[in-house]
C-alpha cells in the first residue's frame, strides 16, 4: 500500500469500439475511484480514473485489458498534482446557486445564491456539467420538506443543494469512503447539518430495507446505472422524481431504458443537455405502486 500518492489509470480507446468503451468505464468503477474522467478527441475517447494504492489501480488496469482495451497506463501522481486545481478554482453557476469553494468570495446577486462546496479528493466542485445540470432539475423538483436520497453523493454538491431547495432530509450514499464525512462537512459550511445525512450504506440495502424518496438524484455514468436500474427504480416513492445523469448524450437512451425497462411504472418527462452531457428526469404517477 503506498501512503503518499495516488495513481491514475488512463486508457484509450479507439474510434467504434462502443462496446469496449462501455466495458472499460464499467471495469474502471469496479475499483472505486472517486470519478471516471471521458475525454473525447478526433473520434477516440480517453478514460481517467484515480486510485488510492498501486494495487488498486494494477487491479483496474487488468479489468480493463480483459475488457478488450490495448492502450492502457498506470501513472503515479504526486498529491501537489491532485490538489493543483485548488488555486484555479472558479464559481460556477447551476440553477438558481453559484457554487464556490471555501476560499472563494461568493459573487451572489438576485437570481443566485451561494452554494459552498470543498469536495476534498471526492466527485462534486461544480466544475462537471452533470453537476450543473443536476442541481437545476433539483431547484426544480424539491418541494418544501421533501426527502431526497442522492446516490453517488460525493462532495455532496447535490444534496446540500437539495436541502438548500428546502427538502426536509437528504441522505447520500457514496462507495468512496471519504465521501460522506465530506459531504457531512460542506452540509455544515451551508448551515444545512441539522437535514443531511450521508453513508456509504450500499443501495441495495436501501432498497431491501424498503426505504422510498420523493427526489432521487442519481449523478453516476451509463454502465453504473443500468447495472443499479431496479434498486434506483425502487426506491422512488410513489409521486416522486429520479434524475439521472453522468450520461454522454450519444449515450444517455440505452441508461434509461434499462430503469424504464427494470420499472414500466417510471415515465420520462424530460431531458436536457449541456457541454454534451444529459440529465433525464422520469416521473412515478402518484397513487401508483
Ligand atoms: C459523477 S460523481 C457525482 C458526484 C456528485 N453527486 C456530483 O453530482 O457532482 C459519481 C459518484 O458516484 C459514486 N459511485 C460510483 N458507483 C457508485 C455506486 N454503485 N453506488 C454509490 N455511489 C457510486 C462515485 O464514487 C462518485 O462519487
């Protein structure tokens, strides 16, 4: 286990092979980062994923191989490397928030309030367009007092925007093990601690215990999703709201026709689209289930 540095595996695949790519992604999330990172170029597309210990990102290399990828390197990085982009940090604008960090004045007005968010080494500064998008549906959807399970919390941007929306408790689970102790602690820095929970409680234990939300905000990428279509599925209470996003828009069908597929009684009811990315929002009638 080496202590002082992570190590990013970066693969490539080339232009056509949809099929590995989705293969790759899932292969990668198997090892837990904290994020899978898609860069597309010239018709290839680059994956970028963080692991904490060589032997992690050792493990995920070999998946991805398996997986039918030839172009694949394991790099260490220094922790300076990690943290860079802390002195570059900029607020970005999602909904109705302004999302900063910490160290940031927030440049609020009318329209837009702050939403201060360190993520740490987690998913969730504000700088992902699924993230952005995300939060707009939630400004949309939260009713006062609503409860929100956000799954892939995080740095726990999106359910301390679902509380600021004025949900009345938000719980957010993450596989990352440093997720909700962040998401916790920017729940504070937003004086919203007292309706934020967060664990890294799998979600099909949420689902098996029964447990049903009226927003259920699902930030993950296509292959994560479909593989957990029937938990997210479940654990929508009967006139609630799922969003799902982390889809590519070449991508972002096959993802919900899995949980469409997995639940006929979920109906869309929307999609939209930034820098490339989609969010989908499906609807459960109330009444029904
Ligand atoms: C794209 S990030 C989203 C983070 C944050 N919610 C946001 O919107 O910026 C996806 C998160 O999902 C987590 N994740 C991946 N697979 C998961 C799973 N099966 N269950 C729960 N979380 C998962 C990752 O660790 C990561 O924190």
């Amino acid at each position: 286990m080496d202590d002082d540095a992570w190590f990013r595996v970066r693969v490539t695949v080339p232009p056509g092979a949809a099929t590995v790519a989705d293969l790759v992604v899932d292969a990668l999330w198997q090892h837990a980062p904290p994020a899978v990172e898609e860069r597309s170029g010239d018709g290839a597309t680059t994956f970028v994923a963080g692991y904490p210990s060589r032997s992690t990102a050792e493990l995920a290399a070999t998946a991805v191989r398996r997986a039918g990828a030839t172009d694949v390197e394991v790099v260490a990085v220094v922790d300076d490397g990690l943290d860079a982009w802390r002195a570059h940090a900029e607020p970005h604008d999602a909904g109705p928030f302004v999302i900063v960090p910490p160290w940031i004045p927030a440049p609020t007005d009318d329209r837009r309030r702050a939403l201060v968010v360190d993520p740490g080494r987690s998913f969730g500064s504000g700088s992902h367009p699924t993230t952005r998008l995300v939060l707009a549906e939630l400004a949309d959807v939260v009713a006062p007092g609503a409860s929100v399970l956000d799954v892939g919390c995080g740095s726990g941007v999106l359910a301390v925007g679902a509380a600021l929306c004025g949900a009345g408790a938000v719980h957010g689970i993450d596989v990352d093990p440093a997720a909700p102790a962040t998401t916790l602690a920017n729940a504070a820095a937003n004086d919203v601690a007292d309706r934020v929970t967060a664990s890294t409680e799998p979600l099909a234990a949420v689902s098996a215990a029964g447990r049903t939300f009226d927003v259920v905000a699902a930030n993950l990428l296509a292959p994560v999703i479909a593989d957990l279509s029937e938990d997210l599925a479940a654990v929508v209470a009967p006139g609630g709201t799922l969003l799902l996003s982390g889809l590519l828009v070449a991508r972002w069908r096959p993802a919900t026709d899995a949980v469409t597929g997995a639940d006929p009684g979920l109906a869309p009811a929307g999609v939209g689209q930034l820098d490339g990315w989609v969010v989908v929002r499906l609807e459960r009638p109330a009444g029904s289930r």
